[in-house]
C-alpha cells in the first residue's frame, strides 16, 4: 500500500547505528518485496531476528484438486464449511491456480500456541463474521464484519477472535497486492475520482514490543506446506519501523461505489487487484437512471477470465436461489448472466443493498476436493428456462 507510515522509535537514517539505553545496538531488519525494487520497510528489533532453535514437523496443506480443467459453472454453500477450533486447521482452499487460493475459513479458537507465517503469499482477508484483533510483528488492527485484512507475505502474525462464530474468506495472492492503478496518480497517491482514499485505510496503531527469550512456535507457509521453527526470541520484538510495507485494514461499508445512466462493467467496483487476478466490492448503491435502463448486468462472455463471486449480504438482484455466504463461479469459456426473470424484474428498480466480494483471475481455477463437498452440481442448468 503506497502511504508512508511510522510507528514506534527509529533513528533519523537507515543504515546507521541505533542504540539501547544500555548501549547495545538494536538490530535493523529489511522487509521487502520484488528484491530491492518493491514497497519495503525497515523495522528495528530487540534482538536479531536470524535466531532459529529448532526446525520440527514439515507437511503439506496443498489442495487436492477434483477438476483440474473445468468449464462447469458452480455454486458452494460456503456457510456449510465447518468451524473448526484451530485457525490454520480451518482454513479450506476451494478454488485455485498457480497465481492464487481462495480459501474459505470458520476458527473457532485464537491462535494462542503459535504465530503463522505466509512466505508464499500476500493474503486478503475478508471478515464475514466475527470482530477481534490481527496482531502482527508491526502492529495490531482491530477487525469488524465487513473489513478487508491486507497482509503481506512474510509478514509474522496472530488471529484473536472475540467470540467462536467468525467466518472469512480468504484470497492468498502469489504477487504482491495492491490499490487499482487507475484510481492512483504516477506518486501513488489515489485520485478524486477513486471509491476509496486515504482516509478510509487503518494502519496499524497499536505496536507490541517483547523483549523475551525463550521457545517461540511459528508455522512457516512455504510451497504450500507448514514447516514448524522454533525462535529463540518473541517475534514481536520491534521498537519501531518506517516504510511502506505494512498490514492495513480497509472496510467494504468505505467503498464508495460509481454509477451511470447505464449498466457500468465491473472494473468500476474494482478495489484491489495484482498482475494475475481483480478484487471486486459490490456495495449498496443506485441503480441506473436512463429512462429504458436494464439495472440487471447484461449476458457477457468469461473469455479471458474466471469469475469468483462471494455473496455477503442483502438482496442478490441478478440470481436467483442465492444466500449470504455462498459463492459463484462462473469460468472462461461460456457466457454467463441473470437467471431468468432477474432482468425484467430489475426494471424499475431505484436501487439494490446487496454487499458481495468478487474474484476475476485470468487463469482457470481448479476445483478442488473441499469445494465439491459444498457444491451445488445442478447450478450450471439454473438458467434454463421453466
């Protein structure tokens, strides 16, 4: 996320010494992405950060995938996942590439006896259902129904959950994660024109500094297995930091959305994207005002791109039979649209409150073992007509 943000104590150049009150040095760390050339951070430890004990179990959480070339459209009953106590244990991939997993997730429990660490992947947390905290080795975010949780790879971090009802979805992102560049001038900073500012992202507020030794347990994500490091130091040792390269917070309910005279295509509700897939927010808003205006999105052709939507809340006007929680997908190769009845009913219509996240990735997804558990396998004859 391209904003400058400071936290904590740091000395007034990079590189140079920065001492303790006793005297000992702090330790410098780097936090960076695409080598030297990507956004980055320079934080200062307690100790250093290189102190590794023990290296225990290693195993693999990589999909089992059930269609690997798929041209069938599907609906998942994401809400039928079950919960389960332990954060990592929850989370259940549904769809994927060699770009990104889209995860589906209902913890029950914080993640009390374990940090985690995703060196794979930018992650995109959307919270469904739950409040609670993202604790992370830069700072802390508190979190509500409706917030997108942005947190770049490598970054080391905790999940505490206010109660045991919480569901999310999930997009691990395999490049880096960013602002849409259409809504953002050649500094970086987002135009008059874009749905969201600033103003609208939360950087973290709150930073936690440990200074322990001892036994530390962190899960390492790496090619889509755990690896399980013991670190001689608490990993939220960091006095301060500066830099770009940070978790930030950023509410759906802050999306500010753009209509016309006539149906506008998707790009217009985009909010997040990288170079392999979109991130989309649909959000309560006008429908359009031209006097023969058909609000209902037309018939259109997924040639290039895979289409992923998670249905959140309110009235889903272009489907039909469709609840909170579950999710569309709709890949390239065959046109999709309204269910019969949706665009005739859509005429009129002043205005829709329906609030859903969606996924366009330009490579095929596959779908994968715990997908087809959830799945709706008659969806695809839904638009024929009665």
């Amino acid at each position: 996320m391209p904003i400058y943000h400071k936290l904590g104590k740091i000395p007034h150049k990079r590189h140079i010494q920065f001492r303790k009150p006793n005297g000992d040095l702090y330790y410098e760390q780097l936090f960076g992405t695409v080598g030297f050339d990507g956004m980055s951070t320079n934080m200062y430890h307690e100790h250093r950060p290189t102190q590794v004990k023990e290296i225990k179990r290693q195993y693999s959480v990589a999909p089992k995938i059930a269609k690997a070339n798929n041209i069938q459209s599907y609906r998942l009953r994401g809400f039928e996942v079950a919960p389960q106590d332990d954060y990592l244990e929850s989370r259940k991939i549904v769809l994927t590439n060699s770009d990104c997993h889209i995860v589906l997730a209902a913890p029950r429990k914080s993640t009390t006896d374990y940090f985690y660490k995703n060196t794979d992947s930018d992650e995109v947390i959307f919270i469904h259902k739950g409040t609670g905290k993202l604790r992370t080795m830069l700072g802390n975010l508190d979190f509500k129904y409706g917030d997108y949780l942005v947190i770049p790879r490598g970054m080391i971090y905790k999940m505490d959950f206010d109660t045991e009802d919480n569901r999310l979805f999930i997009v691990e992102s395999h490049s880096p994660v960013y602002t849409p560049k259409q809504y953002r001038n050649w500094f970086g900073q987002l135009l008059e024109h874009s749905p969201f500012c600033e103003r609208d992202i939360r950087r973290p507020e709150e930073l936690e500094t440990y200074d322990q030794k001892g036994e530390f347990l962190i899960k390492i994500k790496k090619k889509d297995e755990i690896f399980e490091l013991v670190y001689a130091t608490h990993p939220f040792d960091v006095v301060g930091y500066d830099g770009f390269n940070y978790p930030y917070a950023f509410s759906i309910h802050d999306f500010e959305p753009i209509t016309g005279r006539i149906h506008l295509p998707p790009p217009v509700h985009q909010t997040f994207e990288t170079n392999a897939f979109v991130i989309c927010s649909f959000v309560p808003r006008l429908y359009d005002y031209h006097p023969l205006s058909v609000p209902a999105p037309y018939n259109h052709s997924n040639i290039d791109a895979d289409e992923v939507l998670y249905y959140v809340d309110g009235d889903f006007m272009s489907r039909n039979d469709i609840e909170a929680g579950h999710i569309s997908l709709h890949p390239a190769g065959i046109p999709h649209g309204p269910h019969p009845g949706a665009a005739e009913r859509s005429i009129g219509k002043k205005e829709t409150l329906e609030l859903a996240v969606m996924v366009d990735t330009f490579k095929p997804l596959m779908v994968t073992e715990e997908a087809m558990k959830i799945a709706d396998d008659k969806y695809f004859q839904s638009w024929l007509d009665k």
